[in-house]
C-alpha cells in the first residue's frame, strides 16, 4: 500500500500535571492542548498562567517545572492493513511514550525524532500518552542538550519549555517502511552529475522487490525521468544506494545569483501485486565550497562560493522566532523570513544557543534562495562537556536527527559544531562532531565551533560600549557576530512598562538605563510622545 500519513498536529490533545513521583491516574484536571505546543502556552491559552513575558509573571509562572506533565490524545486509528507507525519529530526534554497503557519507549532529548512501530498494539479504541519529565532538573550547559537559551540569555527570559514542540503523525505502510531517505547531487563535469541516493528499509519479511525513483521538477518544468532497480529485501533493516545520472541539471543558487530551482524525488518500493511504500523528497544542485580572499592569509578561507561564484555573505544570527518554539508556525517563518530576503540577507547563521528548525523553516529557506548556516545545539559551556558513553550516544543520537532533517536542503550551505565553546577541553565531542558531518553532512564545509581562525564575534562595540566608529577598524575575515540593541516601538514600550514609566526617562529601569548610558538623551525624545 502506498503511504499514508495521518497528521497529529491539531488541539485534540489534552494536558495535566502530577508530582514527580505520581503516575496518570492521579492528574486531578485534564486541560485542551495543541500540538505542536509547549506546556506554557497550552496553561496560557487556559488562563491559568499569565504571560510570561511580562513584568513578574514569568517567576510566577515557574512552578510549572516543577511538575511532570502528562499528553493525552484519543486516536481515531484502526488496526491494518499493513503496518503502523507513530512519528514525533521533537519532545521536550525528557519524556516517555505510551499506547493504550503499554510504554513503546524512554526518550532524552529535543531534536532526534521518535519512530515507534505500533502495529500489534492498536485496538478499536486507542489513546496515546506522552509523560514529559520535569524540567526543573535539568541544568544549563552540561550534560543535556535542550535548546540553551531557555535558561535564559542576553535577549530571552528564562522559560524552561516542555511539551511536543514539533510535529506527530501516524504513518501506514505495507510491509516495507522507509526509515530515511537522503539525496547528495555531485558534480562530475559540468554539463553531468549523478545524485547519490542512500535509503533506510525495514521490512517484516523477505521481499522480492522493484525499487523506482521518479524525479521531476520542484519548483520549475522540466522533463520528468525515471531509474528503476531490482533488488531482494531481507528481514530487518537494510542500507542501500544507488546512484542517478542527471544530464545537465537546473541549479540551485542563492536569490542574488540566479534561480532557486528544486528538484522532486519519489521513491517507491513494489513487489508483485503492490506498492509496500513510498516517500519523497525535494533538493537541489548546487555546489559549495571555501575559499581565501586574494588580500588575506591564505589559511584563512571564509569565502563562500556557490556554484563557482563568490558570494558577498550578508545576513544575521537567527534565534528561535519565540521563546516557546511549539508556538512557531510555517506563517510565522515565511513573515520573517520574507523580511529577511527583503533586508538583503542572503545568509542566516541558525545558532547553537537555540534550536534546530521546523521543516518549514528550511523549506521556505529552500524557496527563497537563502543560505543556511547550521550550528550543532551547543553554546557557550563554561566547563568541559561529559565524557561518558551515555553522553556520546545522546549526542550522536540527537546530531544524526538534526543531520538526517536538514541533509536534503540545498540551503544549508554550512555547519559548525557549536558557539563558543571549546574546542580544546571537548576534543572528544569535536571528534564525534567531524565524524557525523562526514558521514551525514552532504559534503558541505564544517569546522568544529564559532568562532575559530578567521572569524570574530565583535561585541566590543555592544557589552564593552565602545564607539560605533570601532566597527570600522574591524578586519577579521568573517565578522559572524557583532550587534547592538536597538530601541523597542513604542507599541512595546507601552505594553510593558507602567504608565508612569513612559516619561520622563529617568524612571525607566537602572538596567534600561544602563544599555542606553551611551546615547545622548535626546535621541529617545520619542519616548516623551508615548
């Protein structure tokens, strides 16, 4: 049976809370829930929170990590044909996974999905339940790998999320399942390059099998083709490949230096009578490499040239659009990054104190022909990071999800292990880093953290208030972070400060007062109009 996929992504879910030592039964009150989402917003959206992003409420709203939360979802589900599959992209942090009162599994981390073959467990009645650790134990850059800036940053507030932050499906196949499925398009001249395919089957059985890619156009017309093969399934899990003339393809190039075309690939599996499963998938051709500047150390290789042409990087550090990542949605991405391509960005470095994406965010990263700098989810850790095998494997775990969702995506242009941390105390972790982006990366440029050689983060001008006229003595060949705080509309300004505060600016906060210090006065004389 060709796939089918039921999506999970909807407000059918139900929460509640218990102490940690208490199991389901005794969650005393159930409230509606959306999934993807996060607790807090969920108890926002209920009106048992108030917003924590305002004045007190986010340390009167920190009780919540102190509990464990519990998903309930009734699912509309049948048993077979076939088999069937229950698909998490992203849990939040620490969780375990339940149907029909029976566990599947014990899950850590925030970015590996969770694939649960479900098939002899369904019933005529179904309900799945998520219980998600308490938050409050876990600690900030150590030894877990949730998203580092919800301890709290330079530019957001402490809120320890948990919940199902990105999507749930159910997923029906026949007695194939593809696991994964992962194109690299290679240049072999100029007007010819093969597409290294590489796919995951777990089978039930034995099977004689068909195997067909068809590929056409994305996102432009061209002709579509077809690649056919003859293979023998065995029981279990299979790594297989092939390889895919492509005569003369339609590049992918960045905004500024031509089209973003992108290619569709399906791929079907068959025996005899009928289709066992079938994916597909979207990328495009394009080559990336690192070049030094003709004027500079040429050690130092921070030019980026993209199908042969240099490329001048314009662009910013990109942060989870919301402290509560479940609430970010394809809307919400495309605004932003509109807004982006519109300031004449051409790079978006997604950095390591945050998140890996949703889909869409690479998707529409993908359409718009804007460069993806991918950091691994590590920042600025104040000690050495564990050296333990139950360490390694949580990191080996949660890179190879965030590799395998991104390998596809001919925006992603570069990766890097991590910001600021060091490479030195972690020798260990760099070597599990080099070793998954090569194997997984798609042949994209890496280097193990950011900044190294070449590159600088300039905060000179911004935390050790120097002039403005210091960014001109910058001359590091890769200036990949530097900024400085630009006053809130007057609309926020309004919403978060008491009246009394909006004029004169002397009652505004010592801390407000002391990001300002350096700005003559009355460049703020729009604040006395509020």
């Amino acid at each position: 049976m060709a796939r089918e996929i039921i999506s999970l992504n909807d407000n059918e879910w139900r929460i509640g809370q218990c102490m940690q030592w208490q199991s389901i039964e005794d969650v005393l009150r159930w409230i509606p829930a959306s999934v993807p989402g996060n607790v807090q917003s969920d108890l926002l959206r209920a009106g048992i929170i108030e917003d924590p992003f305002i004045g007190r409420q986010n340390e009167l709203s920190r009780w919540t990590d102190e509990y464990n939360w519990w998903y309930r979802r009734d699912l509309d589900i049948q048993p077979g044909p076939g088999r069937t599959f229950i698909k998490f992209e992203g849990i939040d942090y620490k969780s375990h996974i339940f149907l029909n009162g029976r566990k599947l599994a014990d899950n850590e981390g925030m970015y590996a999905p969770v694939v649960l073959e479900v098939t002899e467990l369904l019933g005529k009645r179904n309900t799945l339940n998520v219980n998600c650790e308490f938050a409050g134990q876990f600690k900030p850059r150590e030894n877990f790998l949730k998203c580092q800036m919800s301890y709290g940053w330079d530019f957001a507030p402490t809120i320890l999320t948990v919940g199902i932050w990105d999507s749930v499906s159910i997923i029906k196949t026949g007695d194939v399942f593809i696991r994964y499925f992962r194109v690299e398009p290679i240049k072999v001249t100029e007007d010819y390059w093969e597409l290294q395919v590489s796919y995951g089957i777990d089978s039930r059985k034995d099977v004689k099998a068909s195997v067909a890619f068809e590929l056409e156009g994305g996102n432009f017309e061209c002709d579509p083709a077809t690649h056919e093969e003859k293979i023998e399934i065995k029981r279990g899990i299979s790594d297989l490949k092939t390889i895919i003339p492509l005569p003369s393809p339609h590049l992918w190039n960045p905004w500024e230096l031509g089209k973003p075309n992108l290619y569709s690939l399906k791929l079907r599996v068959s025996d005899r009578k009928r289709v066992l499963d079938d994916v597909s998938t979207r990328f495009g051709c394009r080559t990336v490499e690192l070049r030094s500047n003709e004027s500079r150390n040429p050690d130092e290789k921070w030019t980026f040239v993209v199908n042969g042409k240099r490329l001048f990087v314009r662009g910013a550090n990109w942060v989870p659009a919301d402290s509560l990542p479940g609430r970010i949605d394809g809307e919400r991405y495309s605004k932003l990054l509109n807004l982006a391509k519109q300031a004449n960005m051409n790079m978006l470095r997604v950095w390591g104190g945050g998140i890996r994406e949703k889909a869409d965010f690479y998707d529409l990263c993908d359409e718009l022909g804007i460069l993806v700098w991918q950091e691994f989810p590590f920042a600025c850790g104040r000690r050495p990071y564990p050296k333990d095998d139950k360490f390694a494997y949580l990191v080996k775990k949660e890179l190879t999800g965030i590799l395998d969702a991104i390998h596809n995506h001919p925006s992603v242009a570069y990766l890097s292990g991590g910001n600021e941390i060091n490479i030195t105390f972690n020798r260990g972790l760099v070597d599990i880093f080099e070793k998954l982006a090569a194997k997984l990366g798609g042949g994209r440029p890496f280097r193990s953290a950011s900044p190294v050689a070449g590159e600088s983060h300039n905060y000179r001008v911004w935390h050790a208030l120097a002039n403005l006229s210091d960014y001109q003595k910058e001359d590091t060949p890769f200036l990949s972070e530097f900024g400085m705080q630009s006053p809130p509309v007057k609309e926020t300004l309004k919403k978060i400060l008491p009246k009394s505060s909006h004029w004169p600016i002397a009652s505004v906060s010592p801390y407000l007062l002391s990001e300002f210090s350096f700005v003559r006065a009355e460049k703020y004389d729009f604040i006395a109009k509020l």
